[in-house]
C-alpha cells in the first residue's frame, strides 16, 4: 500500500491546527494517483487521541467505518463530543478504482495529521489580564519623548519560574487587546506575527495556541511577551484617532500549561505576580512606524496590574496566521543626496526592511518608505497623507547590527535610508513580505510579458492586502476591510491562493458589524468612532459593498462546496434582504441607507457618496436581484425550499421593475455606462429578446470609445466575462492587450508592480493624481484575473456542481496570445489547461484531477474534427467539440 496517494489532509482548510473551538471539524483530503479514471469508491476516517493509540489500531475518538462513496472534502467528524485540550491524531484509508485497478477500489492510507481543541469554556481561563504599571511611561526622557509624539511605546512583561524535571508536553494560550511577541528563554515562541490579529474587540478577541514543549527543560525558565498597539489601540482608518474600540491602554493574557515528565503538572497564568517594564521598542504603529533604541535593555521591572476582562468572547482564530513568506534583495541603491540613500526593491511589497549596519553607538538610522519616486529622484510619500511610515533605529555600537520592526508594516516598493556616517553595506537593506499565509492555489502564464505582469500585479495586490482581513491598500492611513473592494476580487483572489479559511474568519466581522435591522457595512471589522457606530464615518449598506455579505458565501459555496457558511450567515444574509425589501417596497432600490458609490473610480469617475443617480439607482437594483437569485440557489442547496421560492419570487419582481424603470423597448438602457450593460447582462435582468441588442451596444460603447474601457471597481470584474459569455470574447481579448490609458497595460508599461487604486493614478499628461486617494497598490482593478483563469486557461465551474468535483474547461483562444498554459490548485487536486496555437493548429493538454470529472469544449472549427486522446465526442457548440472527461491527463489537436 502506497502512503503518498491519499494526501493533503486538512482540518477545517488547515494544515494541523491547533487550539481550533469548531466543535464538529470538517475533514479533507486529496488523492495523488496518475491513473485515468482514478476516483475513491469508499473511505474510513479513524481518529485517536494520541498518535501511539492510532498506530497500535485505536480509534478512540471515531473510527467511521467503510463508507461507500466518492466524497474528499468538507466531511463531518462524527466522533464523541470533544472538550478543551482534546488532541485528535486522524488517518484516513481510500479504496481507489480507476485504469488497471480493482473494480472493488485498492486501499491506500494517509501519512497521519492531527489537530487539537482550544479552551472552549470561560472556566477553562485560569489566567487573569493584566496591563502595564503606568509609572513605565514616565519614569524614562526617552520612553517621555516617544510618547508624546507617537503614543504607543509597547511594555514587556515576564514570568521566571523552575521545573523541576524534564517536559513531556506543554501549550501556551495566548489573547491580548493589542499584539503579542512571546519568547520563553529569549527564543520565540512562533513565526506567526500581529496576534492575535483583527476583529471587532468589542464583540469577540481571538486567542492563539502554541506548542512549546521544545523551547522548556527542566531548571530555571523565563517567558516574557512584548505588547504591541496593532488594531486595537493604534491608528486605524483614515482619520487621525487612536483607540477606536473604546481605550489606549494595551492588556494581555497568558495561560501556560505544562505537563511534566514525572507527572506533574503546572499552570502558570498571567497576573499581578509578573513583572514589566520597558524595552528598546520606544515607540511602534502600524502607520506610523516604529522606533528602536538598540542601547536600551529589559532592566528595572515593577510589578504588572491585573485588569478587567474584556465582555467580547474570546474565539479561536479560524485562518492562516500573518507570516513572513518571501524576502527581497533590492535591485538597486541611488544616493539622490549626500547620505541619503534610495533603494528600490523592483516589487511594491507589504511588510518592513531588515536592516543591518555598523556604527557608533547613538548613530540614529532613518529609514522611509513610499511606493514611488518624484521626478527628481527622491521617494514619494505625499499619497501616504497621515501615515509616516518611517522606522528608526538608534545603533547600539560595538559592531555588526541587524534589525527588524515587530509591531508595524508598511507598503512600498522603495525605501530611503538616512542617518548613517558612512556609505551602507552592501547588504544593510533585505526586505521582508508579510502577509496572511493563504496557500498559493493558481498561476499563470503566457505569451505575452505584459499580460504574465497584469496577472503577477493582481497577484501581489493580493498578497500585500490580504493580511488579516482584505484589505484596501497596505501603505497610507486607512488599510480597512472595504467590502465592495472583497467581492469584486474574490473570484480572482479564490484562483490565486487557498482563501477559505480566510475569508471564514473575515465573514464573521462581516456578520459582527451588521446592524440590528440588518444593514452589512461597507468596512469590516467594524471601526468604531462610538459605541453605537457602525462603519467609518457611517458608512453601511451601499449597493455593491453591503452585498458582499452575500456575494461572499455565495463564492465560497460555489469555490469550496462550503455549506457550512451559507447555514452560519443564513440569518443575517435573510435579514439583508429584508431590510432592502421593507425600504423599497415597489422593486427599485432606490432607498439607500447613507451612502452609495456607484461604480467607484470609473471613467469620468464619480466620487460623491451621494445616493441617488440613474446610474446608482441601477447599480443598487441590479444587485438586489442578483442577492435574491443567489440566497434562491443556496436555499436550495440546503434544502429550504420555501425560502428558496421567496427569493426567486423577489428576483422575479425586481427583474420586472428593473426592465420597466430601465430597459427601454429598443433593448437599450437608458443609463449608457458600460457597467450597467455589464450587471444587467451578467445578472440576468433583460428579455432574452434584449440581450444580443444590449451586448452589441456595451460593444459598441467600448468602440466609440476606441476600444478602452470605462468600467471602476464594480463593472471591472464583469466586463471580460460577460464579452466572452455574450460571444464578444475578441473584444475582451483587444481590451486586455490595450495598452493605452485607460488599460490595465498601461500601468505596466510605466513601471507597475501592483495593481494601481486608479486608472490615472499616474499618468504622462497629468503625473501623479491627487495624492488625497492615489494607492498604487489596490486589487479591485486586477479582478480580470478571474477572467485570465475562467475563459483564457478555461478552468470554469459546472454551473450546477460546486466545488469543482465536477466542472468545466473551456477556453477561448483569442488573437494576440499564442499560448496560455497555468493551473488551479481545487480541494480535489491541481488542475491544469495549456494550449499552444502555430497558425491554424491548436494544441491543449489538460489534466483532470483524481475523484473528479470534467466538461472538457475543445477549440475546433465548425467544420473540423479534433483529435480527442480516445475521449468520445458527445456533442457540438459553435466553435467548440465537447467530451466528457474522467480524471487524467489528455492531449488534443484541432484546426481554430
């Protein structure tokens, strides 16, 4: 029996979690065999308290028994209930049928995974909050100083205790309001950063679990944590404001629980028996930066204070923890003025510069960071407008120094250093990429550089937001969790990387921040600016935004075959839908809340926040339908039938206002935007009649324009698709290959390596926008992404199966590419598209993952017959010859 066929076991989209408060964890796993037809006919999941139990044969927690059948992904435990503290070592055994193998299914079992139980229940908290002995930021001039000009100089607190023998198992709990860095004997406990990460800390605060066996022995041990501003009590939003959640004081709370070789065990808990002080850390700020003062040791202790706990519940975090994933060597340093020193990167990145230098003690090093340059040469940081990203580092002398910031990130592709006497080391700048460690899923590439960039820049617009929670731009004084930004891009973001886990834990701030009446907001986790507020600046419920808290699910559902959020948010997407039914009682939303974007940033853009317009009115209709077709569908997937009627019902009866309000009896609009063709064709909203009439003038509009778009961040993520599905897939081919502005070649062509917030966020007539709102590092725009693996690769979703357990490959090969060739990664195993063209002739190989199938349409003249690797023709569409596909790899020809 081979051990690597059943492979990629995860527990709840994580590899090994621990410390999870899921209950009923859903299981997953793959099958790597190169066999065509490979599919599992049954399965058996055995789960044991300990891997010796589960090695010996044991299944104490559960063992399944055979189940017939082919499922991989989301299944159930269905063990005894678990408590607190419960390990769950897991193995599963896979009868696999397929080419050459039995028809009865050959058994291959999984390597061993596991996962354990977090502290479930207030009770299991023996530990109290603590916080820092207010005489710390006093007592010290520089600690003073720090203080009055950036608030937030981090406290160390420590624990000394003594085992008295060797350490068979220990685990450290850990919650803050603020941010933690834990070492046990001057060692880090984890790589993982900003923890416990961003939530709204008035509804519930994460926790974390660490696994610290290996850093205790027996004898005298210390564990201290240093605690950081982060979310809670730092900048955040737009505004000049810190401590949004209702307080400026930082608290933390550690539980250590330490069993010992000889038995024994010990709790050691946070309380006013430890010990704080002061370190080198003056100062330190998400958007401000950070400041370091490498004289300065952990000295002086007082006595910590215990503090009253929080009411938000305190949770388990559900996703990937913020990491550091890649690290960059700079691709160049220019000294632009005597001692000042530019580097540039080659890549606009989210995250801080490892510093490393030799100086005289005091030597104080500056280093800022911008993502682009002035004319002139020198960096640029008015689009930053409040936030000074700007760390310092004061040399402690005696030698070679290196350096790194713990408590902040910035967003830059360039980084000025000043402060040092003499010309940098060759190696004083390396730069560190942060960001959450969501698993790279897709990728991409083509004939054409610039389009491979396109895709590239949308790739690492991702990477540098995703941190946390999805947000805007990494750099200036804002960095929130737009909703409308999420969903336009989440189809693109879900073939890019791994996003399940994610965006699970970001749709509970979803549902955290909706109102009592059913408003989702447009920012998630909530900014408060009162106890009552909803969104910055009352921002909630604008068309397109407020949507995501059903767009959201919905993708999931569709992406991951995830039931299991659309049942946890049900309540509060129902209570969405009737909040915009009881508001608009005649079909038409036309009663917005306080705010409605439209098609924000689009050409000429419209940035009011005023609600009403025919083109947002249209926007806010359009999306109304489209929630109710999509809550119709997921009812139905769990069943609900009634509810699954009342939403096709309403669909029905917007669709009917819609057409009466906008389409007039010509098939045309009367708003003449290319975003409302887009939404009014991809949404279902016209007369079968009108459609043909209505692609031809969204068409004939981008024509007029000579062949550019005019799409902002709504319409952005519908305009390739809906061409290709309204058979204008050349149209899209011709847009994605423009190169003028406005295009998304243009920005590459002037140096992008991250997708632009504007189109004219620079351009050679005006140079910089306003620097008020002009982030050169905002993944809306990329969204054409989705569209690059869904019609050029031809990796499509069945429109009935989620998941892709069954699905679809249908590429549309266009002028200006001669090949394309990538892969997305699915719950069920990579797929892969590669097709070449030399003249006439197309070839495509494709590979179709184990347990899976696929509706595979092959590029084919009308008139010709494709070579079909021994795949059955079963029917024509025009342009395209349909086989069915078993799981394998397959090549095919044919005249295009």
């Amino acid at each position: 029996m081979t051990e690597s066929v059943v492979t990629h076991l995860r527990c709840e989209y994580l590899v090994d979690p621990l410390g999870i408060d899921e209950r009923i964890p859903r299981l997953s796993w793959r099958l790597a065999l190169p066999v065509r037809g490979a599919r599992q006919v049954a399965y058996r999941i055995r789960v044991a308290s300990s891997a010796e139990r589960l090695a010996q044969g044991g299944a104490d927690r559960w063992d399944s028994g055979r189940i017939g059948g082919d499922r991989t992904t989301q299944v159930p435990y269905g063990g005894a209930p678990l408590g607190s503290r419960d390990a769950c070592y897991w193995q599963v055994e896979s009868w696999v049928t397929g080419e050459s193998l039995d028809s009865a299914g050959v058994l291959y079992r999984s390597p061993v995974a596991r996962w354990t139980m977090g502290l479930l229940e207030v009770r299991d908290w023996s530990a109290r909050w603590i916080a820092a002995n207010p005489v710390l930021f006093t007592r010290s001039p520089e600690v003073q100083a720090a203080t009055l000009t950036v608030p937030g100089t981090p406290a160390v607190f420590r624990r000394t205790f003594n085992l008295q023998s060797a350490v068979r198992r220990a685990t450290l709990y850990a919650s803050a309001r603020g941010l933690v860095e834990l070492r046990i004997g001057g060692r880090r406990v984890s790589e993982d950063l900003f923890a416990p990460e961003w939530t709204d800390y008035l509804q519930r605060i994460h926790y974390r679990t660490y696994e610290v066996t290996s850093l205790l022995g027996s004898g005298p041990q210390e564990l201290t944590v240093a605690l950081g501003d982060g979310w809670w009590s730092g900048y955040v939003g737009w505004q000049e404001q810190r401590g949004r959640y209702g307080s400026l004081e930082n608290s933390v709370l550690l539980q250590l629980e330490i069993e010992l070789l000889d038995g024994s065990r010990l709790t050691l808990g946070t309380d006013d028996s430890w010990q704080c002080t002061t370190g080198p850390i003056l100062s330190s700020d998400f958007m401000m930066g950070e400041t370091y003062d490498a004289r300065r040791t952990l000295s002086d202790w007082v006595p910590a204070r215990e503090v009253a706990p929080p009411t938000a519940s305190l949770v388990a975090q559900r996703s990937e923890p913020v990491r550091i994933t890649e690290t960059l060597l700079p691709v160049s340093r220019t000294e632009v003025a005597p001692h000042v020193h530019i580097y540039d990167l080659g890549q606009n990145i989210s995250g801080w510069v490892r510093l490393k230098v030799e100086a005289p003690a005091g030597t104080r090093v500056q280093l800022r960071h911008g993502e682009r340059l002035n004319p002139d040469g020198t960096l640029y940081t008015e689009n930053l407008r409040r936030a000074r990203a700007t760390d310092v580092y004061v040399c402690r002398g005696g030698g070679v120094e290196s350096w790194e910031p713990t408590f902040t990130f910035h967003g830059f592709q360039y980084v000025e250093v000043t402060g040092l006497p003499e010309a940098p080391r060759p190696n004083a700048v390396t730069a560190c990429v942060i960001h959450s460690a969501t698993p790279p899923a897709g990728r991409f590439e083509c004939s054409h550089p610039g389009v491979n960039r396109v895709w590239l820049n949308g790739l690492w617009s991702q990477r540098d937001n995703f941190l946390s929670v999805p947000t805007d731009c990494p750099q200036r004084d804002e960095r929130l969790g737009w909703m409308g930004d999420a969903q336009v891009f989440l189809r693109t973001a879900t073939y890019n990387m791994d996003v399940a886990a994610f965006f699970t834990k970001w749709m509970i701030d979803v549902e955290d921040a909706q109102t009592p009446e059913g408003v989702f907001p447009d920012v998630a986790p909530r900014v408060r600016e009162d106890l009552n507020f909803v969104g910055l600046d009352q921002l909630c419920g604008a068309a397109g935004w407020g949507d995501a808290g059903v767009i959201v699910p919905w993708t999931l559902w569709r992406m991951y075959g995830d039931t299991r959020i659309v049942e946890r948010h049900w309540r509060a997407m129902t209570a969405w839908l009737d909040w915009i039914e009881r508001h608009n009682p005649d079909g038409l939303r036309v009663n917005q809340l306080f705010n409605n974007y439209g098609d924000w940033l689009c050409i000429p853009s419209d940035t009011t926040f005023r609600t009403h317009s025919p083109m947002k009115n249209l926007l806010a209709t359009a999306y109304w339908a489209d929630d109710a077709a999509k809550m119709s569908r997921m009812a139905r997937a769990l069943g609900r039938e009634a509810e699954a009627a009342r939403f096709e019902a309403m669909f029905n009866r917007v669709r009917t206002a819609f057409q009466q309000e906008f389409v007039r009896e010509d098939g045309r609009l009367t708003v003449e935007q290319q975003t409302a063709y887009l939404v009014a064709l991809a949404f279902d909203l016209l007369p079968l009649a009108s459609r043909p009439r209505a692609a031809e003038r969204l068409v004939a509009n981008i024509r007029e324009l000579d062949w550019h778009l005019s799409t902002g961040f709504i319409g952005i993520s519908h305009l390739n698709p809906t061409l290709t599905l309204t058979g204008h897939s050349a149209v899209a081919y011709r847009l994605l290959l423009q190169d003028t502005f406005p295009s998304w070649l243009y920005p590459v062509k002037h140096g992008a390596t991250t997708i632009w917030e504007r189109w004219n966020g620079w351009t050679h007539k005006d140079g910089f926008f306003n620097p008020q709102m002009n982030s050169f590092n905002h993944y809306s725009l990329g969204s054409v992404g989705e569209w690059l693996f869904r019609h050029v690769l031809g990796i499509e979703l069945d429109p009935e199966v989620p998941g892709f357990r069954r699905f679809v490959l249908r590429p549309f090969v266009g002028q200006g590419l001669d090949h394309a060739r990538g892969a997305y990664r699915s719950l069920h195993g990579e797929i892969r598209s590669a097709w070449q063209r030399e003249g006439s002739r197309l070839t495509w190989e494709i590979t179709v993952p184990p347990n899976t199938s696929a509706r595979v349409a092959i590029p084919c003249a009308d008139d010709g017959e494709p070579e079909t690797d021994g795949l059955a023709l079963v029917g024509r569409e025009p342009g395209f010859a349909i086989c069915e596909a078993p799981a394998g790899t397959f090549r095919f020809q044919s005249r295009v």
